[in-house]
C-alpha cells in the first residue's frame, strides 16, 4: 500500500519589487536615504522583514570607489600582461588597456587566469573576472568602478540607516553579477550582506520523505540576489530590488561567510 506524502506547510508567495527613480549616483551622496525615498516613491514603502537588494554599483559610487584611467600610470607588471593578451586577443581590445590592467592589479591579490579573460582572487577573496572593475553603467569613457572596500560593512551601514528611516528591520544584500565554472552566462550573487542569514544548514533534518539530509547547505544570499538580478536588468537602471515575503530571522550573518576556505577549495 503506498504511503501518502506528507503535506507541506502553506508557502507564502514572494514578491520582486523593482525600485524606480534612482538617481544616478554621485560621491558622498546619501545613498540610505535616496533608496528610502525612491521606494516610497515607487509605491512601495519598504516594510520590516523586506530584504532591498542594492547593485553594487551604485554603492561604490556612492562611496568614491571609482577611477579616471588617464589617473592611471601602468606599471611594468600591467604593460607585460597587456602586450601577452594582446597577441591572442579573443575579446574587447578595451580590456587589455594597461591603464585598466593596472587597476585590476590593484586590486588583486592573485591571478587566477590570465588568457581569454582575467581572473583574479580580489583582496575580498572574492575570485571573478577583472576583480570587478567596470566600465559599464559609468558615466564617461575613461571612468571605471571598483568594488566597495569592505562590502560587509556597506551593506550593514546601509541596513543601519534604513533601520532608522523606517523605524523597522530591513536587511540588505548587496550583488554583482558573475561568471561560473562550467556554466554559461552571468548570475548575480551576494559581496556583502547585514541583516538576514547568508547560508541555511539543513545538514541533519529530514528531507519531505523523512530521509536525513547529509551535504545540504543553501546559499540563500546568493538565491536572494540572482532572483533580484531578474528584477534589475543591465539596461533599465533599476539598481534596487525589495524581496518581499522570504521569511528568515534576524542575523549577523556577513557575505564573506559563503567564500570557500582555501582549504576546503578543490580547485586551487
């Protein structure tokens, strides 16, 4: 005789809110109170228990984390690896300018691969192309930005201050957009979080069959902002998104939580 399966709680469905009418973002602006408004202005206010996903680029301008590249003077390091790639150029010339290059290097603290595309561990531990430095969504030919210094601490200064305009918990994520290994495509993924668990351990519970769960552990930080990524888009300068109705409790729990140890990194 087959057992019937268990029934599942109730879910409650979750919502993607596009936050419109940002303006764009300069050094030393108020970035907190500019979301904080452009939710209310897009009819919805941000409530407690929301987690507002905010691209990393608008943070990093917010905070000055850009760069002229006529500023840049290249280094020997920098020239050597632009003349490399340039004699198997596959991609944009622009992206072995050494002036950019240098700028890669600055923030690097190892590469990775360097033909086809630049991959480097950042000094986040962070390992992706060109260490995040981008030209796109930047005003000006010559202007690039670079991740926020300490991307924790962005989103937690932000979820702080939202905290007071609201006079409600909000938990921030702050994403950029990756490549994978072995995978096609562009995805956005968690650098900073405050407010909300970045991984859940489901290691020891039973699955819906009653069977122990042995390796799983979810990268919800991660889950949160690719499905805010939908949301967003490259063109449509929505650089906010509000999930609404993910349940979670209140955490400390920080991005850099979801970095592999090296030692665990099968593939260094």
């Amino acid at each position: 005789m087959m057992r019937a399966m268990p029934r599942s709680p109730r879910s409650h469905p979750i919502q993607l809110l596009p936050v419109s009418g940002i303006p764009e973002i300069k050094r030393g602006d108020d970035l907190a109170r500019l979301l904080y408004r452009a939710c209310r202005l897009s009819g919805t206010p941000l409530r407690g228990g929301d987690v507002l996903v905010v691209a990393q680029k608008v943070v990093s301008k917010a905070e000055g984390a850009t760069v002229e590249l006529s500023s840049v003077r290249p280094s020997e390091k920098a020239l050597e690896l632009a003349r490399r790639r340039a004699a198997t150029r596959s991609g944009p010339a622009k992206a072995d300018d050494p002036r950019l290059l240098e700028v890669v290097l600055g923030q690097s603290r190892r590469i990775v691969r360097d033909e086809h595309v630049l991959i480097v561990e950042t000094h986040h531990g962070l390992v992706c192309a060109n260490a995040g430095v981008d030209h796109s969504n930047v005003p000006g030919e010559d202007r690039v930005t670079l991740l926020p210094r300490d991307p924790d601490r962005s989103a937690a200064r932000l979820a702080r201050a939202l905290g007071r305009l609201t006079g409600k918990p909000v938990a921030v994520i702050i994403s950029d957009t990756f490549g994978r290994p072995w995978r096609l495509g562009l995805t956005n993924v968690a650098i900073g979080a405050a407010g909300l668990p970045v991984l859940l351990d489901l290691r020891g519970k039973p699955d819906r069959t009653g069977k122990r769960l042995e390796a799983t552990i979810v990268a919800v930080a991660d889950e949160l902002a690719a499905a805010a990524g939908l949301a967003m888009g490259k063109a449509r300068g929505i650089p906010a998104v509000i999930i609404r109705g993910y349940p979670f409790p209140a955490s400390r729990g920080r991005a850099r939580d979801v970095l592999r140890p090296a030692q665990e990194d099968l593939f260094r």
